[in-house]
C-alpha cells in the first residue's frame, strides 16, 4: 500500500516513515500541503495528515479531498496534538484520527483497518 504522509514535524515525519516502510507500505512524504495538488501522479492508497501545517490545516485539506468525486475514496487518517481532533476529524470527513503522542500499535491498527476496508 502507498501511503502518503504530510507532516511538518521532521522528528515525527522520520518516524511515520520507519514504522510504516517496516510494516510493508511505500511511502511518499511531504512537509506541507502541497502534495494535495500532485495526488494523480502520487497515486497514494491512504493520507495521513497532520492537522497543523505551514500556511494550511490537515482538515481544510481533508474536507477539500473528501469533496472530491475523484479523491473521496482516499482513506485519511488526521494525526495532531490539538484538542478536539475527534471533532475535528469528524467535521471534515476523515476516516480515522490519531492523537499525537501516538501508540505504534494503535497506528497501524489504524492503517490496517482502513485498508481492510478499501479491498
């Protein structure tokens, strides 16, 4: 599975990469939301979005995929430390969120859930 992966955070962002190249997936990573405009030549299977982003939010940019006929499919899982991402993630369509600091298990339970989902 290709996984798309914005965060800002370099720390975190080295991190999500190594757990989840471990756990078999491809990922392509970006810094900012940028990415967004490039999802036809990325092709990813799943976004995992950081919802605080320079010069964007995670969810304006969840709300503008799942708006889209052709990117509404994607599975988008917001990840942040703010409060009230359970609501946040609901608002604007994300299919699952994740509370930074985030428990390894319970992010690739996440993953793996969604992907269930997408076969």
């Amino acid at each position: 599975m290709k996984i798309l992966v914005i965060e800002d955070n370099p720390d975190i962002k080295e991190v999500l990469d190594y757990i989840l190249q471990d756990d078999g997936h491809e990922v392509v990573t970006c810094t900012d939301g940028t990415s967004i405009n490039e999802l036809d030549r990325i092709m990813p299977d799943m976004i995992l979005m950081d919802e605080i982003l320079a010069g964007s939010r995670g969810s304006a940019l969840c709300l503008r995929l799942k708006s889209n006929e052709a990117t509404r499919h994607i599975p988008v899982v917001l990840i942040s430390a703010t409060p009230n991402l359970q609501s946040t993630a609901e608002k604007c369509g994300a299919d699952a969120y994740i509370e930074k600091p985030f428990n390894i298990d319970a992010l690739t339970d996440i993953i793996h859930r969604l992907a269930g989902a997408q076969k």
